[in-house]
C-alpha cells in the first residue's frame, strides 16, 4: 500500500514539476524570441537605411513576436502533453494516429489560410509595406491602414477600403518607403524662348529649394534634366528631385503653383492645342 501511495506522489510530483518546467520554459523562450526579433530587425535597418524607423520596427517586431508566441506555446504545450501521457502509461500510438489524420484534414481546409499567414509574415520579415504606406498592390491602390497576419487593408482616393488577403499579392509598389522622387513635366509652347525657359526654371528651382516649407522635406535639391520631349502642341523639360517619404505630390503641386507665378512675370507662354488645317484648291479651279 505504502508503495503504491509513493508511486502516486512520484506521479503527481512528475505531473507538478513538468507544468511549471513547460510554464518557465515557454516564458523564456518567448523573452528571449522578442529580445532577439527586435534587435535583429534594428540592426538590419540601421545597416540597409541608415534612417530611423522606430515605428515601422516596433510595429513589425511584434507582429512577429506575437507568430513566434503562438508556435512556441503550441509546440511546448504539445510536448508537454505527450510526456504527460507517457508518465501516466497512456499508450500514444492511436493518439499520435487520430492526430495525424485530423490534422491532414485541418490541412486540405486550411490552405489558403496558411497561404496568407505565411505571406503576412513574409511581408512583415521584408517591410514590404507598412502603415502609412502608399502602395500600388493591383487594383487596390492608395494608403495602407493597417496590417495583419491574414489581411491587408488600403485606403484608395476616393475612400473605397480594400481588404486584400495577403496570399492574394502578386506585387507590391511602394511609394512612399525610405524617400521618394518628385518628377515634373513643365510644358511651354514652341515659339518659346528655350534658353529663356531654362534660366527661368533654374531660377524658380532655386528660390522652391530655399522655401523654409519645401525645405524640410528635400534631400535633394530639385535638377532640371533639360527637354524631356516634343510634344504635339509643347515642348517638355523635365525637373526631378528627391525627397522624404510619400512627399512627392505634395511637393509637385507647390512647385507647379511657383512655375505658373514666375512664367507670367516672364511672360512664357503655356502650351494649348493646336490644330492646322490644310485647304487645297477645288477641283475646276473655283
């Protein structure tokens, strides 16, 4: 009697001291998980961006954290309950056989589940995109609002809010990550003065770049590339330049207000179409 009583406190002892070893296994496993996700997401961007993106980091790192958690918890809790069984002499095999094939089951019903999962995180990993964002994604094109595991939700112009499943991208276009580039077309008519046209945009290029509004938002100062291109009623010289993230249209509008303000003072002429009509003579000579 007494010995099976023993074998009952060995039991319950074994049972007690696998719970809270499987309990502070998986705390420290996740602490150490998150530390090292962070610090591996930092130094990547700090080598490849050498810019500050706390938020972007922040946000991805615990999208990530929270994937890691989940497989830690589940994998732990699995290994634990097996060993559990095997203290109580709970024979496995028509377990481990019923698991398998609710789990080939589970699978088959799953797929595109995973699919986005797996592609959610892949985005996280890179920082395809990110909140804030401007992304062309297909037919969904405007700001991304928020992202998840599953889903991705963007905001287009007009306030239509796409969810798309993140298995379902094809190809992402940013806009908006790192820097952008501001380019310009500024039209003029033929009979203009294009040496007078240069020097004009030059000057305006130069008073924009000092702008105390437009300048915080260069990294650099706007180039005028020369002509761009002879156009049915216009010729084209074409400006570019680099600036902060998702500033681009911004920066374009503003420009193009200065542009119109300075060509009227220099009385450059805008381009309008033209059409030229050629009229032969009648036949009979009328």
């Amino acid at each position: 009697m007494s010995f099976e009583i023993s074998d009952i406190w060995i039991t319950i002892g074994k049972t007690v001291g696998l719970l809270i070893g499987t309990f502070i296994t998986i705390k420290l496993i996740k602490l150490l998980m998150s530390k090292s996700i962070t610090r591996i997401l930092k130094l990547r961007d700090s080598i490849q961006e050498e810019s500050n993106y706390d938020r972007r980091v922040t946000q991805r790192a615990t999208t990530l954290t929270v994937v890691s958690d989940y497989a830690i918890t589940i994998f732990f809790s699995v290994l634990a309950s097996l060993i559990f069984l095997d203290i109580f002499k709970i024979n496995l095999a028509p377990l481990l056989a019923a698991a398998s094939v609710i789990g080939v089951a589970i699978g088959f019903g799953a797929q595109t589940l995973v699919k986005d999962f797996i592609a959610g995180i892949s985005n996280m990993a890179e920082d395809q995109f990110g909140v804030g964002d401007v992304v062309d994604l297909g037919e969904a094109i405007g700001v991304v609002e928020s992202v998840t595991l599953k889903s991705t939700r963007v905001r287009s112009l007009d306030g239509t809010l796409w969810h798309i499943p993140n298995g379902s991208i094809e190809r992402v276009a940013n806009k908006s990550q790192e820097w952008s580039r501001m380019v310009l077309d500024i039209s003029v008519a033929y009979k203009s003065d294009l040496k007078k046209v240069e020097k004009t945009i030059a000057n305006i290029l130069e008073e924009f770049s000092k702008l105390p509004e437009i300048r915080e938002s260069l990294i650099d100062s706007p180039e005028l590339l020369g002509v761009e291109r002879l156009a049915d009623s216009s010729i084209d010289f074409r400006v570019m330049a680099r600036v902060k993230a998702g500033k681009q249209w911004e920066i374009a509008r503003k420009l193009r207000f200065l542009v119109k303000e300075r060509f009227d003072e220099a009385e450059i002429e805008f381009p309008f179409p033209q059409l030229t009509i050629w009229r032969g003579e009648a036949e009979g000579g009328n």
